[in-house]
C-alpha cells in the first residue's frame, strides 16, 4: 500500500473526538481525494506531515524540541520521505531522528490533526497538514538532541514551557489516551 493510500484509509477510519476535529479530517480527505501527491512537500501550498508527541509510558513526562528554526517548543515531526511505508512509520522516524530514542512505540491511531501555516518550498503561504500520534518512551528514556533542534528536554506534563495552544491540545489528548488504555510499558532494548 502506498503512503497516500495509507493516510487515506487511517483518516477515513479515524473517529475524530469533536467536530473541529472530524471537519479538518474531510478536509484533510478531500485533499488527498484530488492530490495524488498530497504526502509529498513539493504539494503546495498543502501537503500532509506526521508529528507525535513523546510522552513517557506511565504518563508522567513528555519530550518536547526547541525548534531550530521556529524558536518554539513542539512535538517531534516532520516531512513524510519516500522511504515510509505509513503515516505511522514516519511519525516514527521523525520522533527517533529528534528524540535519539530507538524504544519509541506510536500508538496505531492519530489523537488530532493540526493545520498550520509555515512557510515551505519558497511560499510563505504554505500549509502542513500534520497527522498527530502518540509515542510512548520508557521512563529512564535518555534524549540526544538533533541538529533539527536548539534544544530537547523532558517536561512534566503539568508543567509545560511556553508553548502553543496545539502542543498543548495534544499533550491533553495523549494524556487521556494513555488513560483509555493501557498502552503497557515499553518493552526494553536487547
């Protein structure tokens, strides 16, 4: 299956928690509809990303970057590469290239979308798409800093840094998801 057609059937099956949520997802299906290169960046002004915010397994911390370029702290992600298999997989891979964590788990179900304009591909009106997932770490999880980031560090989830309303939206929703169900602890690394 193909990366679109992966994005396609995980939207379209997703129960989005409010109505924000389910408009931006027709909205978000309705792109994909008519863009068969909507994973890719060259889609412009839209293109869809995956992100996921990395959250200890008990529920307790979460991992959040100071973007190099943006200045503010948010949840991994990025661009989806050619190379992803799934919106999962490539929330997987920009959470593991930021965080320098290999045991991450992400959660098969997107907890929100965010719509967000940034300037991309030499447009200022340029707009991601961002798919959002939960990653879990282990509790003694240890951060490497990329070169995406001017720095990464653990907050605990009630005591964020100054940050947007969408980081967040999404630390309550992974909160409440861990919550829902037991995601389990990660398993440790051989």
């Amino acid at each position: 299956m193909s990366l679109h057609a992966d994005a396609y059937q995980l939207l379209a099956g997703w129960a989005a928690p409010d109505d924000r949520q389910a408009a931006m997802r027709a909205s978000y299906l309705t792109h994909l509809q008519s863009h068969p290169d909507a994973m890719e960046r060259s889609c412009l002004p839209q293109h869809l990303t995956a992100s996921a915010i990395v959250i200890t397994d008990d529920g307790t911390r979460v991992l959040l970057t100071l973007h190099r370029r943006l200045r503010r702290w948010l949840q991994t992600g990025g661009h989806c590469e050619d190379g992803d298999a799934s919106v999962r997989a490539a929330a997987l891979r920009e959470a593991t290239e930021e965080s320098g964590i290999a045991s991450l788990r992400v959660d098969p179900v997107p907890l929100r979308l965010d719509r967000h304009t940034l300037s991309c591909g030499g447009r200022a009106d340029a707009e991601h798409l961002d798919v959002q997932m939960l990653a879990t770490a282990p509790v003694d999880a240890v951060p490497a800093i990329s070169a995406e980031s001017l720095d990464l560090a653990w907050f605990d989830v009630d005591a964020l840094p100054e940050t947007d309303d969408s980081v967040r939206a999404l630390v309550i929703a992974a909160r409440r998801r861990l919550r829902a169900a037991d995601l389990g602890p990660t398993p440790p690394r051989a």
